[in-house]
C-alpha cells in the first residue's frame, strides 16, 4: 500500500467567494453567484430562454421589456457584440431585456464581427447580470411554479439586504396589466429602408418602394422591418398610439402590426379600436407576436398568461394553411386562447409543444397573424414565406402575379 507524505504543499482549504449579485424571487428563493454588467438592482419577470445562438439579438428584443432573461444554453460571450446584431429601434433607449443570467462567467469574444466585450456593452446597455448559478435549477423551478416575480441585484461589494429586495420582487405588480408598448415604441412617425444583412457586405438600402407598409409599432425588432424593406416595400413607422385615421391618411398597401412586451389586454385599450377600423378598410393586415394578440382581441378573442411562456428559437409549429411542420423563434408569455376564437376566425398555427394557438386568419379578409418571430433573429428561417403571403394579399389586391411563397 502506498504511503502519502506531506511535502508542505498541500493546498489551502476551500474558500466560498463573496457573491456580488443575487436573484431574489417573490417566494423567497434566492440564487447567488457573480455579477457582471451594470451594477444596481431591478424588479422582473424572470423567464429561460433555450436558443444556442443570438444572445444579443435577444437582450435587444424590445419584446423583453420588464424581463430577466436564463439563457440555459452555459456559454455565453464568445460572439462579443456589434452594432449591426441590435434588435430595438432606439439603441440609446435601451429597450429590451433588464436582467441576465449565465450558468458560466462571460466567454471572451473570438469572432470577426466582434467589436466590443460583451461585459463593457452590458453595462454600457444597464442590463444587470449574474452569473455561476445552476441555471437549469432556475430553469426547473419555472416550469414547475411558473414565471416569478423577482429582483435581481449587482453590488461589487456584496451587500445585499435580502428581506428588502424580496419585498420588492414581492410588492412588484408583474406584467399582467402592463402596457410596455408605450415605453418602447418610436416617439414620432418614421421611415425605415435598410434591407436584410449579406455576409461579407452588411446591410443595403432599399431603392424599390413600389408597395407602401405602414407599421404599428409596439416594439418591432430591426430584421422584421429588414424582411419586408427587402421584399421591395417603403415603410413608414407610426407610434403604438396612433389611430386608424392617421394610419389611413397614408393610403398604405398593408398594415403591419408589430411584436411588443407587456400584456396585450392593457395595450389593447388604445390599440383594438383601432385595429377593428383598419380590418374593416380591407387593407392587407399582418400581425406578429404581440401585434397577433392584438388582432386576436380586435376580432373578439381572449388573451391569457401562460405558466412559463414560450421562449427559445427551437419551436415546432404547424401550418394548418399547408400542413407543414415549422421550427420557430418564440418570445411571448401570453397567448391567444384558441377556445375564445370566434366564428369568422381560423386557427392557422398551433405549438406542436403546448398545442396554444399560433396564429389566425379572418375569414374572407386579407388578415392574418402568427405568434411567432418568422424574421428569425436569432433562430431559423422557416417561416420567412410570411413575409411573401403577406405580400401576395397585396399583390392580388393590385392584380399582380403571386410571389413564390419559398423562394
């Protein structure tokens, strides 16, 4: 048997390092790790999302507002950050996540495109982070209570009033209730030309303007505008709060209604009656994400909050218009409920995961929507075709030819 001597290096006890942010959640439940980021401390709704890719693309999301975001995927970083993967319109506003959570400390960026740390542009950003928890324990005890209430906090000193901060996550409203539309959307009326990003030559220009979109917008994400700009459309961009007259007055070829945060029902106040005056136009209408929540509640359908949400850029989907199976970006943790669908409406699309409606046509009227991200940013490109039947019901209208749905 083999004999162990000490030779004096014996290594020093385990030392715990001092936690320098903390996730408190409403029920008292508190993970503590490594800040990173901006320093601070802000209430949330704390959600996962199970995409591999995009992190940036996802912490800009103004559909993001008022959350903290688990990526569940351990290594984040090794991208850096850029300007041309921002999703909101208004990067100096900072419309998008508040929060977020790795399972591992920040990868140093190894990309071409990388421009900037991604610590520096978080805290540049005034998103707070944490790191080194067991973020698929987080991510277990959403499923099994749904999403919580939260605060999450950063002080490079360790100091944190536990009982306060659960207080707050406690006396936090949530978002149901909420309208964040009219915090992230565009302070005036607006154009956007800039057309889908090619590899090796970033983004053109859009020069053709033959079809005129005007957009809703309630958060819309860059490469949603991008897709339809490429498609060969002028877009004018109006406020959330804009009225079917000032829509109207711009004799548009189709009306896009935007993704968004908050719940749809609050939005909705200012926002539906407008909506049933623009279905009533015969205008070509398409909706996304919260803008498809809103078409729901114009037609006469109910929205819900969902246990946990749908999050991630890996979610099968079905088109009942073609008997396809999609996979898809999702961010939305409320949702149409499919049995409050009135007679006049069609079930386009459903979650294979849930079976939660995903999308709606109104019978006999250029009007659809789905409740997913087709711009896939970040995420796959399978339902980039909603862009072109958006664009046939526009083109039949004009008595054109039909674009191929799948180029």
């Amino acid at each position: 048997m083999t004999q162990l001597h000490d030779t004096g290096n014996t290594p020093a006890p385990w030392t715990e390092h001092k936690a320098t942010a903390v996730l408190v959640l409403a029920d008292g439940t508190v993970f503590k790790g490594k800040g990173f980021g901006a320093t601070g401390a802000i209430e949330a709704e704390v959600c996962f999302n199970t995409a591999l890719t995009g992190y940036q693309e996802i912490m800009t999301d103004p559909s993001y507002a008022g959350q903290i975001v688990t990526f569940t995927f351990p290594h984040i970083g090794n991208v850096g950050t850029n300007i041309e993967d921002i999703e909101d319109l208004t990067p100096a506003s900072r419309h998008g996540a508040v929060g977020a959570i790795f399972k591992a400390a920040i990868t140093d960026p190894s990309n071409y495109r990388s421009a900037e740390h991604l610590d520096t542009w978080l805290k540049a950003r005034g998103i707070i982070g944490l790191s080194g928890i067991d973020t698929r324990a987080l991510t277990a005890h959403i499923r099994n209570n749904g999403v919580p209430n939260a605060v999450i906090a950063h002080d490079e000193n360790g100091v944190f009033d536990i009982p306060a901060l659960k207080k707050r996550a406690t006396d936090w409203s949530g978002l149901v209730d909420l309208d964040l539309a009219k915090d992230v959307t565009v302070g005036q009326t607006t154009s956007w030309s800039e057309k889908p990003w090619v590899w090796d030559q970033g983004h053109s220009e859009n020069s053709d303007t033959a079809i005129h979109i005007v957009a809703l917008d309630y958060g819309v994400k860059r490469n949603i505008l991008r897709l339809i700009a490429g498609l060969g459309a002028k877009i004018t961009i109006l406020p959330a709060k804009s009225t079917a007259e000032d829509v109207l007055a711009l004799n548009p070829d189709g009306i896009f209604l935007s993704n968004g945060p908050g719940d749809p029902a609050a939005t909705g106040e200012y926002a539906v009656p407008t909506i049933k005056t623009l279905i009533d136009s015969g205008i070509p209408l398409f909706g996304i994400c919260l803008g498809h929540q809103l078409l729901a509640l114009a037609v006469g359908a109910n929205t819900v909050k969902m246990h946990q949400g749908h999050h991630g850029a890996n979610h099968p989907v079905k088109d009942y218009t073609t008997n396809k199976v999609e996979i898809v970006s999702m961010n939305h943790g409320f949702a149409v409920d499919s049995k409050s669908l009135p007679a006049g409406i069609t079930e386009t699309h459903v979650s294979l995961f849930d079976g939660s409606n995903c999308g709606l046509s109104v019978d006999g009227k250029p009007v659809f929507s789905v409740q997913h991200h087709p711009e896939a940013s970040p995420g796959p490109q399978d339902s980039h075709y909603l862009f072109r039947r958006f664009f046939n019901l526009i083109r039949e209208k004009q008595g054109k030819e039909k674009l191929a749905e799948r180029a």
